[in-house]
C-alpha cells in the first residue's frame, strides 16, 4: 500500500493517503500497478467530462479541456520527458551527447515541435474517435490513460537503465517480468469492465491493448539500441506516444 501511495505522489499531483515515508524498493515494486493510477485519473476525467457536457456543446472545446486537464492531473511531468526525449535522440549525436542532451532542462527545436504536434494529433482523434463513433470523450479518456501506461511497465521489465543514477532506476531495478503480467492482466481486466459497462467491442480494445504493448516493447529496444537503455525521460515520452497511439487505434478499430 506505501508503494502504491508513493507511485499516485511521484507520478500525478493527486491527493493520496499514505505514501508520507520514501522507500524506493516500495516505489519501484509498485510500477505493475501503474495501470490503476491510470485508472484513477481515467475515472476524473470521465466525471469531469460528464460535468461539462451539460454546458460546453462544443466538442472540440470539450476535447482540449480534457487533454488539459490530464496534463494539469501529471503536472506535465510526461510531457517534460517526451520533449526531453526527442531533443536527444534526433539530435544524432553520440550516446553520451544524447544523455546529456535529455538531462538539459532547456527545451530545443525538437522538443517543442514534439509537443505542438501532441496536442493536435492527441485532441484531433479524440474529438474524430467520438463523433465518428457516438462514444463519449469521458469514455474514451476514462479508457485512454489505463492503455497508455502497460508500455512503460514492459520497459521497465525488459529494459537496461541507462543512467548509472536516476529516478528511473528504481523502477527498472524493481520491476521483473512478472509484474509487467500482473500489469497486463490488470489493463485486460479493465477493459473488459468498461466494455461491458459501456457496450464497447472488448476484442477490438484486446487488440488495441496488444498493439501497444508490442509497440512499447520495440520502443524500449529502440532506446536501448540508440543510449544504452530507457531513462526517466524516455519512460515519460513512450506514456505520452501511447496516449496519443491509443487514440489513433481506437478511431481505427473501435
């Protein structure tokens, strides 16, 4: 429960009871739950969207207001990694360089046309996925975030650190094979609840989830074959890519 509590603390900005002593051990042990944390912020986004359905018709509007507040829920925490991540990768420079280069708190070309196109891939197929399929954006991001975060479990089990230190090395170190299973059997269970609650095809969202998970394992060697490793940045830009993923499958085989 401490480890879970630590997980809600490091990875959102939510209140969580518990979590007021830091044990790394517990933290990296908790990372197969990741998909519950996922869960969680799916939950507050669906609630929020239910709210604001009542007095914003505008779906496009709807939509940025969602990504939004999925954003202000991490703290941008992810998205600082996924800029981070493509400063260094496609500046095609040396390993060391591309370390050093993500570990620059300054954001470089790469970095901001990254995000630029993050928002408007991520709200384009939100608001196209709802309206094409009749399925609400509350929906849709409630199942969105509990998807986008089985990927960096399967890094984490497969993956090399690529730091000597680092955040991140905790969960690489404390995350084994197993518990990438017990977070996919976790993202399976899930959805197969919301599909059946909302009459959502579960075989088409299995699929979705398989895509993903194979996606996130390559990328994972991707990383391993470009710095030695994954990182705290890459783990946050592969989140981010699958949220974006996710939504483009879901308009496909939804």
């Amino acid at each position: 429960m401490n480890g879970l509590a630590l997980l809600f603390k490091f990875m959102t900005r939510l209140p969580f009871p518990g979590g007021n002593k830091f044990d790394s051990k517990a933290l990296g042990n908790s990372m197969k739950w990741f998909p519950i944390v996922g869960l969680i912020i799916g939950v507050i986004n669906f609630i929020v969207a239910g709210l604001l359905e009542t007095v914003i018709p505008s779906p496009v509007l709807m939509g940025i207001l969602l990504v939004t507040l999925d954003v202000i829920i991490t703290g941008g925490l992810h998205l600082d990694g996924l800029a981070d991540t493509f400063d260094g990768i496609f500046s095609y420079r040396s390993k060391q360089k591309m370390l050093e280069i993500m570990k620059d708190s300054r954001v470089g070309t790469n970095g901001v046309l990254v995000l630029v196109l993050y928002f408007i891939f991520k709200i384009a197929f939100l608001v196209e996925a709802s309206e094409l399929f009749g399925v609400s954006q509350g929906v849709i991001m409630l199942i969105v975030p509990v998807l986008s975060r089985i990927s960096g479990v399967i890094n984490c089990a497969f993956e090399p650190y690529a730091r000597p230190t680092g955040m991140g090395k905790t969960f690489v170190e404390n995350t084994d094979k197993l518990g990438a299973g017990i977070a996919y059997g976790t993202v399976a269970a899930i959805l197969y609840g919301v599909s059946e609650y909302f009459g959502l095809p579960y075989l088409n969202l299995f699929l979705v989830l398989n895509i993903l998970s194979i996606s996130g394992f390559l990328f994972g060697k991707l990383m391993t074959k470009k710095i030695g490793g994954i990182t705290g940045d890459t783990l946050g830009a592969l989140l981010e890519l699958s949220s974006v993923l996710s939504l483009v499958l879901i308009y496909i085989f939804l």
